[in-house]
C-alpha cells in the first residue's frame, strides 16, 4: 500500500497539454484515427466504380487506329458508346477535349441523345491560363448559405459540348489530410457559377432526377447526405486498389479488333471513369482519375467523416481522468489497483472512439485522454520508492535477519 501522491493530476495534465504543444502527439493521434479507419472502413471493393487506364504502352500500340494522344473526340464518343452498350451507368471522361477539327462532332451528337456522361472541368487558382466565364452557361448559383470552394477561373470543354445533355464536374487540389483522411469540396464556384465536384457530378448522373440541397450542415443527394464543413470540403478516405481495365483492352474490344465476353462483367451497372496517367496534360497537381474514382466511391458507400465533437472529445478525457480523479476519496491503494484502473480506462476511451467511428463517422481524439491515464500510472510508479521510502530500516533489519523483536 502507498499513499497517493496529490500532484498526480494536475502534473499528468500538464505533461499532456506541453505534448500536444509538439508535433508528436498530433502525429501520433493522426496515426491512430488512420489505423481506427482501416478497421472501421476497410478496403473493401464494392462495385461502384471502375477505371480504364488510357496509358503510354497503350497509346503506342493502338497509334496507328486512333491516332496521336490527345484523341480526337470522335474517340471519345466510340468508347463512351461502346461502355454504355456494355452496361455502364454512367461514364465520366476525365481527359482533354480539344477543339472540334475535320468536322468531329461525334461526341458531341453522343451528348445529345446519351444521358449519363460526365465531362470535367479543371479549377485554376489564378485567371492565367483560364477563362473566369467558363462555367457561365454549365454553372449554377448556389444558394448564398451553401459554403463552396471559390476559384477564379477554371478550364472547361467548349460551349458546343456543355449545351449537351452531359453534366460538368470539377476537378481541384485535394487536401492530403491526415493518413487515409482526404479533405475535398464538394461544391465549387468559378466567377459566380456554382458547380459540383467531380464525384458529386458522378453521383447526380447516377440520380439525375434527385433534388440537390443544403441542411443542418450536410449536403444531401435524394437519400444520401454527406457532411460539410465551413468551406464545403468533406472528410473522406482515398482507399487505393481501384479496378482498373487497359485502355488497350478496352479499346481494341470497341474497335472490332478483339472480341472480349470478359469486359461486359467489369463494366455492367458501374461508374466508369475514363482517364490518362500520361502526362502533359494540364492536370498540374491535381490527383489522377483513381483518386477521383475512390472518391465516387466513398460517396457511395456514405463514408464521409462529421465534424469533431466537443462534447464527445470532452467525454472521452473525462474517461480518461476518472482514475486519477477518485484518488481523492482513496488515501491509499497499491500499483495493481491503480493499473488496472488505467487500463480499463484506456480500453474503454479506445472502444467508445471506435464505434463512434464505425458507427456514426465521429472523428474524435481518444489519445488524448488515453495517454492521461498512462501518464498517471507512470507518475505512480515513479512515487512509489519514496512512499516506500518511510517505513525505517533500524526497526525493519531485525525482521529481515531472524532476531526476536
């Protein structure tokens, strides 16, 4: 039995709050909601999307049917055509359009009588290089509470293919976040024309007739809703390991040249997402088509984080104080008892984060709290030598070598 040290608390609360002062902690509680996520949401495939990979090797090999990259739009609509006979729900070309030449307005006829084909434009953080009226037809004015990402200026397909039937979705910087935590609008403004983010544009094709509206912070599509922060970015994770299909499979199936019974099962009822990991481009930063096709598919799957709680975090400290709180009313206890506590509380702070997690898509800061608990018993532990410390060795010697007392 020892008696409990007053300063314990106060001392272990002030270790606490200097860590969370240096990047250590920060980055070892970012590590923990990253390894809570990997539990809560697996990497799991659910058949919501896939891609098709237009690649250098392909672009080579197929050189001499379809010409140098980038493509005519004429080739664009043949393999938009060829997917939806397939079975595809929606097809989101992602790539550069160029402008119309030798009379190529395939793609644009496609447009016209195809619902369910996304086009993109790209987000410019300055003027140069965009067009401030590019969204003025496409775009849009979202409601003044709505919160949206707002860009100068943007690069957009031609006003002969936004007058179509295609919707328009935009690409911008993706927040890396924190581990497998992304941070990305999903409302975005250009010159004072809303419009959407590109996996939102490919969950509206998906529900064209769904009513789009903002309420009690989360942004809702028919029957689903996603969480929305102050600058109308949502909280997902970019899981890799997206399917992905050979452009030079895909192409050579829609060309006549080979006949591959295979592709009908890849592509029926899925988002496909057409794009180039070719450089050169334009893109600059911004992330590849399977970033964005992850994305789609945590929209899907509703896996978008809320807001941090106060009240949940503070319940969680108060968890983790408990222990070290009840030494008030216990003058003494031993290590074993105060271990025990230390780690029920510990176990119990890990478990009520996790389900809030898994349950509810509450981020919170279990580590915190855990790491008063520990430091606590440490503190303990250091004490106890000198609470042993009292007891006198003159009367204690006798004992130890046999002599009557």
């Amino acid at each position: 039995m020892m008696q409990r040290p007053w300063w314990v608390l106060p001392l272990a609360l002030a270790l606490v709050w200097l860590a969370s002062l240096t990047p250590t902690l920060p980055r070892a509680s970012h590590a923990l909601l990253d390894a809570q996520l990997r539990l809560a949401w697996p990497d799991t495939l659910r058949g919501d999307v896939v891609v098709v990979d237009i690649d250098a090797a392909s672009v080579r090999a197929l050189q001499l049917q379809l010409g140098k990259w980038p493509y005519r739009r004429g080739t664009y609509a043949a393999l938009a055509d060829f997917l939806f006979a397939l079975g595809a729900r929606v097809v989101v070309l992602d790539v550069p359009l160029p402008a119309t030449r030798d009379a190529d307005d395939e793609l644009a006829r496609l447009l016209r009588r195809q619902r369910g084909v996304v086009l993109t434009a790209r987000a410019l953080g300055d003027a140069e290089g965009g067009d401030p009226d590019a969204l003025r037809t496409q775009g849009r004015e979202w409601p003044a509470q709505w919160p949206r990402a707002a860009w100068p200026a943007a690069i957009a397909p031609d006003a002969e293919l936004l007058a179509t039937r295609a919707s328009l979705g935009l690409v911008a910087p993706i927040d890396g976040g924190d581990g497998r935590l992304h941070r990305w609008p999903l409302l975005h403004e250009v010159n004072g024309r809303g419009v959407p983010a590109l996996p939102l544009a490919a969950m509206q094709a998906l529900q064209p007739d769904a009513p789009l509206r903002y309420a009690d912070g989360r942004l809702h599509l028919g029957a689903r809703s996603w969480p929305l922060d102050a600058q109308g970015r949502v909280v997902t994770t970019l899981p890799a390991g997206e399917p992905v299909l050979g452009f030079m499979r895909v192409a050579a199936a829609a060309q006549g040249i080979t006949d591959d019974a295979g592709l009908r099962g890849h592509v029926r009822g899925r988002i496909v997402f057409v794009g180039s990991s070719l450089g050169g481009d334009a893109r600059g930063a911004l992330p590849a088509t399977a970033a964005w096709a992850a994305a789609t598919r945590a929209l899907a799957a509703g896996q978008a984080l809320g807001p941090p709680s106060r009240a949940f975090d503070a319940a969680l400290l108060a968890l983790g104080v408990l222990p070290l709180l009840t030494l008030r009313w216990r003058r003494r206890s031993d290590l074993r008892t105060e271990g025990l506590l230390a780690a029920a509380a510990v176990l119990t702070v890990l478990m009520a984060s996790m389900l809030a997690l898994q349950a509810f898509g509450l981020p919170s800061q279990p580590l915190s709290a855990m790491s008063i608990a520990t430091v606590g018993w440490l503190l303990l532990w250091a004490a106890q030598p000198r609470a042993d410390a009292s007891v006198r060795p003159g009367r204690d010697e006798p004992a130890r070598s046999g002599a009557p007392t």
